[in-house]
C-alpha cells in the first residue's frame, strides 16, 4: 500500500509551526522530508539535518535533471523538495508531512496521485489578525508586510482547495491544537 504525503500549508503566522511541532512527540512514525535550499547556513544549522545547502548551480542542476517534486524562489534564494525525500516514503507505505507554500501544493499536486495527498490549511483568520501576529514575532519593514500582505491574499484563495481546514484563531491554539492531531491520525489510519 502507498503512503500518504500531507502537506501543511497557511499564511505566515497561521500557526503551521506551533502545530507541527503539536504532533512531532504523539506520531513518532511521521516523517519530515527535509528541504533543499540556496540560503546560507545559519549559526544552528547543519546540512542534511535541518536543510541540505546547495550552492545556486547545483540547485539549478538538479531542477534541469527533474530532481525536484517542487521548487520556488523566495527572496532571492531557492527552496525545493527533492524526490528522493519523498517518493521513497510513499513506496514504502510511510507518511510524510511538509510545511508548504501554495506555489510548492500546485506542483506536487500535478506529479503525485491525489490519493497519495492531503492538503492541510492552517486558516488564523482576517489579514488584520495575520498582521498583528507577524508585527508581534519580529520587527518587519512595511515592504516586507506588503509582499506577505499578497501573499496572504493568495493563500487564502487556495484555502477552499484543502482536503482539510483548521481553524487557528487568537486565543484558540488549544482547541486547533486537538483539531490538527485528529486529522493527521485519520490519514495515517488512512
């Protein structure tokens, strides 16, 4: 039997993390494909355990090889999700979940079968609740709100897409909390 890839996906400051972090201890089974990126290494990171870090012409490389089930560019670096994270998983009847951007859900959604996904929307509420948790976590300039301000827009379009939604609200991470660990139990039931 195939395994399931559930991806998690939501507005900056949605609360995808929070919850992510929920369910790590109660699924111990779950597995977490890891990202590649053209980013620089950060002072905690290490390669291969948080990110694999490849330089620009790698990274490109391996696009033109078809190496990527998804891949984007965000400020100025790319991200992607290998397929040999991922279908290695699915072959083996395990379940896999990855927090996304929309970008990334529309390209696996076209190279994995539906039965093989599960799209997940982490819903916070208004662009005037997202602003005041995105204002709270660090300081941001006003041209950076701007562009997640677009993004927002665009999330919360794809949101009627998801096989499921939870609903993250202020002051309700609990009760999303319990909602989030029942859905990914349902599918790793399948």
């Amino acid at each position: 039997m195939k395994g399931k890839f559930i991806l998690v996906i939501g507005p900056s400051g949605s609360g995808k993390g929070t919850l992510i972090n929920h369910i790590r201890p109660l699924f111990p089974a779950l597995q977490y494909p890891k990202s590649s990126t053209t980013r620089s290494m950060r002072a905690n990171e290490k390669h291969g355990e948080h990110y694999y870090f490849l330089s620009r012409e790698e990274f490109q490389s391996r696009i033109e090889s078809g190496d990527f089930l998804e891949w984007a560019e965000y400020g100025g670096h790319f991200y992607g999700t290998l397929a040999s994270e991922v279908m290695p998983l699915l072959d083996g009847g395990m379940t896999a979940l990855k927090e996304l951007e929309v970008q990334g859900v529309r390209q696996l959604q076209k190279k994995i079968p539906k039965e093989e996904l599960a799209v997940i929307f982490v819903n916070a509420g208004s662009w005037s609740e997202m602003e005041a948790r995105i204002r709270a976590r660090a300081s941001i300039s006003e041209t950076e709100l701007e562009k997640r301000k677009e993004r927002y827009q665009d999330e919360m379009n794809f949101m009627s897409e998801a096989d499921f939604v939870i609903e993250n609200h202020s002051g309700e991470v609990d009760a999303a909390k319990k909602r989030f660990a029942e859905v990914v139990e349902s599918l790793i039931a399948g």
